[in-house]
C-alpha cells in the first residue's frame, strides 16, 4: 500500500498531466483560491485525498485547482482518476462466502 506522501505526489502529478497548457497557466497562477466563491468545487492539491471539496467561509487555500479554471472534459478526467486512486489505495477486502 502505497504511503500517503507517495498517493500525493502520483496523483498531484498525474492531476497536472491532464491539464491542458491554457488550463495548467491557470492553475499555476496561483490566485485560483482567492477566487473560489462559497461553494464552488475544488481539489486541494496539497490533500488531493480529501478529493473534490467545496468551498465555504473557513477555508485557507493556497495550492488548488478549482473545477471553473478548467473544461467540464477535464474535470471529469480528474474526477474519474482520483476515483481509481482511491479505490487503489483502498486495502483488498474479499466477500465473505454465503452459504
């Protein structure tokens, strides 16, 4: 099972990848965060686990990737590899056998 430094990095990594250039000069702005309004959907890149989160009043945000600095295609790349990432990491529990 992988450590959850090494998720971070791979799915940080592989989250950049399917960006586009247009999408990814976005992001590395840097001012995303500053533009969420209370409840607009975001990835956390720095606890990319945490998956796709909401915006509300409390949140201190630096590094992440807001679903409207993106095409809905992309978002929906994302959103369907951090689905797999997860159930990668999740530990195997096999059915119990029924009688």
């Amino acid at each position: 099972m992988k450590s959850k430094k090494e998720f971070e990095f791979i799915s940080r990594d592989n989250i950049l990848k399917i960006l586009n250039d247009e999408e990814a000069a976005r992001v590395r702005l840097g001012s995303t965060a500053a533009q969420l309004a209370n409840g607009d959907e975001f990835i956390d890149l720095t606890q990319i686990e945490l998956g796709v989160q909401r915006a509300g009043q409390s949140n201190a945000l630096e590094d992440v990737l807001a679903r409207k600095a993106v095409h809905e295609n992309t978002w929906r790349k994302i959103v369907a590899n951090l689905d797999a990432w997860k159930l990668m990491t999740q530990p195997y529990s096999r059915p119990s056998k029924q009688p």
